[in-house]
C-alpha cells in the first residue's frame, strides 16, 4: 500500500480511490512543507513525563475538594454569546473567543464562575443547597501572548452557593480548602491573605472620600506602585493631607485578628459597614481557629482588595513565601449573589479558583515541583524469548495483580529494548528469556539501582510494593 | 448592597459605578427574560449525582488505560485551521466549528486522531517509541440534533504508534484493552469482533470486482440493508451471480480464528494480500489466546468493515450482548502511518475509541448503570449545639481520616438539615449537640438503615469502613 496520506487511500497503481462512504477524498501531501504544527500560539501543551506530573496534581485538587464534600460539575466550554455576554464586560468581553454555526451565536467560555451562574439559576428546583461544587476545566481568554499567560488554561474552581442565604462560616470552610490543597501540592511555605470588602468600602465611606471606587482602584495596586505613588496618585484625587494619611495608615494594617481589629478601631471611626466586616472577620477567624489552620498559613490585611467587583464580604489571596514574585496564585472571596440577571432568587455565594496551568508552568520554571516519581508504567516486560505469547501470559498475569504493566513487543536488540524501559522512566524492568520460561521465573532489573533479581511473579508483586 | 447584578457594583444610591479597573459596567438586568438558559442544543450536561458516576467512568478508563501503559496527554481543544483540515474531508469538514481570533483560522477538534497526529509529528524526537497514549477529553461536531448524538462529547481514545514498524502483536494489546475496560464499566456481555481489511480487500482483488470501493462501500452496510438488499445493489454495480454469490457468502463468515480461516481458504482464491490477512489474523488469535481473553468475548467476523478508509489491517467493533440496538460502542483498528501529510517517518498505528459520552447517555436511558454508590460526601457532619466552632474542630478531625467529610453550617431545624443529607444520597450522618461535645462522642446515623449509635471519632471511622 505504500505510504498512503493519513486521510487518502489509495488503490497499488498510486491513484487515489473513493472513500467507503462515496466522498472523494484528494490528496493534500503537497501541503506537507506549509503546515504548522505546533500547538497555537498561548496554548499549552505539555510532554508525557509532565503531562503526568501535571495529572497527579489534578488528581490531588480533585481529591482534596472532593474530601471537603466539593461535587464536580461538567460544564459545556460552548456558552451561548447572550450567556457570556451578560456577565463579561470591558478587557474579558475582548478576550473572548467567539463564533458561529447555522444560526446560533456562540463563545468558549472565559471562566469557570459564568457557566455556574447559568447551571445554578437553570436548575436551582433539582439542586442540594448549599450547593458545594468543584469544576477543574479549560477556560479561553484571547489574551496578548507572553510569559506565563495562557490563552487555554485549566482553573480549578471550588464555589458554595447558598439559596437566600449562606453562613459566614462556610468562607473559613473555603480558606481552609485552599490550605489544604496548597499544602498537598506541596509547594512550600505560603500564606492566606485575608480582608473583607465591607471593611474597605466601610472605611472610605468613614472617612467620607470623593471617589470611593477610583481610591479603591488605587489601593487594589497600593502594593504595586509603592506608598510614594501612591499617596502622589491619592493627591491628584484631591484627597487632602488628612486623608492620605489616613488611607495610606489603612493599607498598612495587617496581623492576626485581633492586632487588625485593634489598629481598626483606634481609627475611631463608627460606620455601620466597616463594623459588620470586622464582625464577619472575626467570624471567620473563629472558625480557621477551630479548623486548626496553622497561624503561620493566614494574616488578615487590609491591603488586599481583590480587582473584581462583585466581592462583598470576605476576601482572600495566597501567596508562595518562597515565591513572592508568583503574585497571588489562588484568590477567590464572597459575593452577595451569583446568579444576578439570571434568576430571580438571590444566591449568595464564597468561593475560590486556582490557575492551574499557570501555576504549573511556574512551578516547573522555579523548580518547585517534587522530583517526577510518575511514570506511564511500574513495570515493563522486556521479551528475550522469541516467544511472545508465552510472555504476555506473564504480562496479563502482572496486570491482574494490579501492576501498570507494559511490555516491549518490537523486534529489537537487548540494548534497544532497555532504552526503552529507561526513556519511559518506569522504575523495573521484568526481562523473560526461554530460561526464565522455563523455570517460570523472571529476571526483576531495579532501574535505578540497577539491581537484578530472579524472582517468581508473587515475589516481583512484594518486591515493587516494599520499594514503593 | 441590595442585589446586585453578579457583573455590577453599585453604591448605596443604587447607581452604578466604575470597576476597579476603571472600566465602566452597564447593568444589562433588562435582559433577564430573554436569557436562555440551557446548554446549547446538542451539548451534554449533568446532574451532580449523575456527574459523579460519569466521573467515576472516567477514571475507570483512565485506570484502566494506565494499568496497560498508555500514558495521557492532552492537547488543546483549539487546533489551527490548517491541521484540521488537513485530515478532514467531506461530511467532517461540514462539521467542524471554525472561528478566527485576529488573524489565526482555528477550528474545534473533531476528533483525538488528528491532535494525535500533530502532537506525534511535532515532538517525535522528544517522544518514546512505541508511543502509547491515552486521552480522554472533548470533541466537537456540529451533527444535526438526534438522539444519542451530541455536538459535544467526551472520547476515551488509546493508540500505540511506532516509528518506521509496529508489531502486530500490539493489535491484540488493543483488543484485549477494550475486554478488560468494558468488564471494568460492567456493562454485562459484550463481543468483540474482529477481522483484518487486508482480507476484505484482498478478497475482492480475488474475485475482480471492477469498483473495490463500492462493493466495500456496500459490505460496510451489509448488516443493515439485509442480505436482500446487498444482493439488489450488488447487481447494480454490475457484479454477475457468481460475484454476487462469493461476496455474500464472504460477508457471512464469522466464528473462531481456525473456522473462519477454514472458510476463507475453501474460497480457493490465491492472493497474496488475502494470505497476508489470515497470516495477520492467525497472529492477533494467538496473542489474546495468549492474553485469556475469554472466547465468548471475541469472534473473527467478515462482515466487519469499518466505514473509515485509513485502516489497512486488523479492525474490530464491541457490542453489548444485551444492548446489539446499541451498534459498536468501541471500534479501532491499524493504520499504515498516522502522521501522513505532517511528517516524513512512516508512523504505523494502532488504535481504539470509546464515545463516552453517548455510551453513558445510553446506558443511563437503558438502565445499564450500576446503582449510585458515589455521593458528594461519605458523612455529613449535623450541628445541633450552636457552638460551630467546636463542631469545625471535628469535621477537620475526620477529614485528616481521609473520610469526605461536609458539613452544614446553616441555621435550620433538624429536619432540614436531615433532608440536606439524605438529597445529597450521603450514607452516613454524624450529629453533634452540646451533649455530645461535652461527652466527647458523635450520634453515626446510617442514612439506608436509619441506625443510630453514639461513638467516639475512632469508631465512626471504623464503623464506615466496615461498611464500606
């Protein structure tokens, strides 16, 4: 059959033949040079061993929201535009990607939190509440290319929704889940950084500025620009000497509960709003106490504001103590109702996501990921004897003890098929020759120690599971 | 704060204000009736418990594609237009959702084979040969709406690719895969059927039909159109009753390895691409002999086509003994060279599809599916003491159990909260008043039984798993 095109078959004489269903296929082999094939530009793609690595990880925010009683949803990436449209706005309505077909107008989602709006106001009748979802899937932003930003990438959203009201307590549950998850990952000290919106906007109602939204703008990036700026920018905002003060003295605060509350109330300032936030965070500190969240793991810090303007109450952001120029890698708050224009019921909710791919791709840069232990297989057979069939008997027998077992089953030399087994990074080999059949043993090669022993199949089960 | 829109911050006076980021967002609650709410037509979408058994299919596969060594990758959904088109034709082609972003023609990914394709093209010198890959995610084709069909689905694809050759014996590793997961869904009785297009093909270079691809092109429907029908259209192609008679009785071979080599060679057609099927055929029989794959779950059958044109060897479809309404719920085979027009190296192939997705959809409407044992939690915790903190300290200690623990933290009677753990199908409920903090114990209620006893933390744990 010669070499045919992927998509064309052809007939010996080299022509190309109808397809079965009747189309004519046509060769399109003189496009070969032209074709690009790397994945698009922002789009990541990652190598086996990473891929692997990067599966485990999934697997392990999987898991840890699931132990927080967090039940996965699945979502279409295809939202109707009106869909996307009703809740993006400015940059994100830009960024997103959209398209056509027949008469229906379409994009690919850009987060994770629109898609649960539309699933939680459609079948709010059908759901438990509070509703605890998780959601670890793809989400699209057209962004400008470079570094560490991504066009497709994975979030891993956690959300609780309640209907007509949700506990202050659950924001602990939520803060607590990012600890968790953080500390599984296994990436280092960190730290929550908590605050609560009504604080912030209680305060500048307190002090009775102009603008309270274009100062909050400020203090969203106070840490970014530093106090000179800020306080110069502050000035430009016609807020007097007074109140720079008083604003620049705000963003400073920050300590355990008790220390931010104090430095809060010797502002001597009585605003209905900035009470009931610091009463939320009291409420929340209670709870990450009795949750036994390590004091070294939260501060509470009134210059986080988080840039997104539907938070209501609780804020938070986290940070890599060794890795502070990562920024926040998981952030997320409470809002006063998720639903807005898609329901009439108001659906409080608290939640948070994390940027998996991005944090990922950062994690492999700084060399924070755990030495790859992962490997398509714990074991590969590797025949010596021509006779293949007797050595997937063996193999099907390592398969039923639960072993991930491949086998090499190409014509090559010894060396060739131990290359094999050392590119894959399998950490045993099981080498079979007609000896070996014969005597119903087989040879296990420790990879990395490069240790042989001849070993029958129970003793190869024991041996792997003791190095394990 | 009202209400707001989920999109929309306003100040106390009920006006909108600028975000954070300076931009300003226009309320579009107008909008709320026009909203449309489900997913778009076509696109599959579940319920939590649902969710968590198609889930638990996922990982099932995964596992199982594991246990064999077929490592994951995942390619972004987005491909540029290029590549897909390059392998796309016909009704395909009509499918696929395109759009453009700036000046980049891109297109959804109909199928795992072409990203496949490129991704083996593009890092061939950076991959381990044979390459065997899994991949379980998304595809996109824009069919008409029709039962079982969606626009949106999940495949669960594995393939081995080898560079320059791949052993036939690989083929039997795929055949064996599909056994081992379709036990592992327990779907009941299933068959795969197997036959090899070097016999097909060589068949009717035997027996001189003048157009291959239209009698080919009428044996792929055989089974459907009746033996009536095929001899009909058979006669349209001109084929005599002689040819008429051979190709019938050929399409009615089936049984084991020896019966249907037997009734090949009593065809006494001498040619050597038939002989090389049977050889190939004789080969893929001895290595799932091999393998112990049970001869109730295989049978070599002529009538097997596969309606894709690029398979050059073994090909096989599975049906559901219980469901044969069903069709094929997992068909492959191998291909002469996956990378066709995307590279020079001849990359031979084999490999096998799961439309997971539909199978699910039809296995739910068949009630094929196991009874739901996956609940979003194994214990809800229950307060009836106000002290939530105290409570808090608890639900962390049976999360450090590893038992995926919820609990509710609403203001609510006790039948509301009974009611929260029952809707959410968790087993066990663990109740906490102030009597039994003081005690230092928990009231276990199985959820299916309605027992109810008084334990410490320990013997919860214990209890639950005993159950387990």
């Amino acid at each position: 059959m010669g070499a045919p095109d992927f998509s064309v078959a052809r007939n010996k004489e080299g022509k190309n033949f109808r397809s079965l269903s009747g189309k004519l296929w046509y060769n399109r082999t003189i496009m070969t040079q032209k074709i690009n094939l790397s994945p698009l530009t922002g789009m990541a793609e990652l190598l086996p061993k990473q891929q692997l690595q990067f599966e485990k990880w999934k697997q392990i925010v999987s898991e840890t929201y699931s132990m927080y009683g967090f039940t996965p949803i699945d979502t279409p990436v295809l939202e109707r535009k009106e869909v996307l449209f009703a809740k993006a706005g400015g940059e994100t309505e830009k960024q997103i990607y959209q398209l056509t077909k027949g008469d229906t107008e379409m994009a690919l989602r850009f987060d994770l939190t629109v898609p649960l709006a539309r699933f939680v106001a459609n079948y709010q009748e059908k759901l438990v509440f509070p509703f605890k979802r998780q959601h670890i899937a793809k989400v699209y932003r057209g962004e400008k290319p470079q570094k560490g930003r991504f066009r497709e990438f994975i979030q891993a959203d956690a959300d609780i929704i309640g209907r007509g009201s949700l506990d202050e307590k659950y924001d602990a549950e939520i803060i607590d889940l990012i600890a968790t998850t953080i500390k599984r990952l296994n990436l280092g000290k960190f730290i929550i950084r908590i605050n609560n919106r009504k604080i912030v906007t209680g305060f500048l109602k307190a002090i009775k500025v102009m603008d309270e939204a274009q100062v909050l703008t400020l203090l969203d990036k106070a840490e970014k620009i530093g106090e000179q700026k800020l306080k110069q920018e502050l000035s430009y905002l016609r807020l007097d000497t007074l109140e720079i003060r008083k604003v620049t003295q705000f963003a400073k605060i920050r300590g355990t509960c008790q220390e931010v509350v104090q430095a809060l109330l010797a502002l001597d300032l009585d605003e209905p709003l900035l009470n009931q936030g610091i009463m939320e965070l009291q409420t929340v500190d209670e709870a990450l106490q009795a949750l036994q969240l390590a004091q070294e793991n939260f501060i509470f810090d009134c210059a986080i504001i988080r840039g997104l303007d539907y938070y209501t109450g609780t804020i938070f952001e986290t940070q890599l103590v060794e890795a502070p120029q990562l920024g926040s890698i998981c952030g997320g708050g409470r809002y006063e109702n998720l639903v807005g224009s898609f329901g009439k019921t108001k659906m409080p909710g608290v939640g948070m996501s994390i940027g998996l791919t991005r944090l990922f791709a950062q994690a492999m840069e700084l060399q924070l990921l755990d030495e790859t232990k992962e490997a398509a297989a714990q074991v590969v057979v590797v025949p010596l004897s021509e006779n293949l069939d007797e050595i997937l008997k063996i193999v099907q027998q390592l398969r039923k003890m639960e072993l991930k077992t491949d086998v090499y089953l190409q014509k090559a030399d010894l060396k060739k098929k131990m290359k094999y087994v050392n590119d894959l990074g399998a950490p045993y080999a099981v080498i079979i020759g007609d000896d070996e059949l014969n005597k119903k043993k087989v040879q296990l090669k420790n990879m990395s120690t490069g240790e042989q022993e001849e070993l029958n199949l129970p003793q190869v089960k024991a041996r792997i599971e003791e190095n394990n």
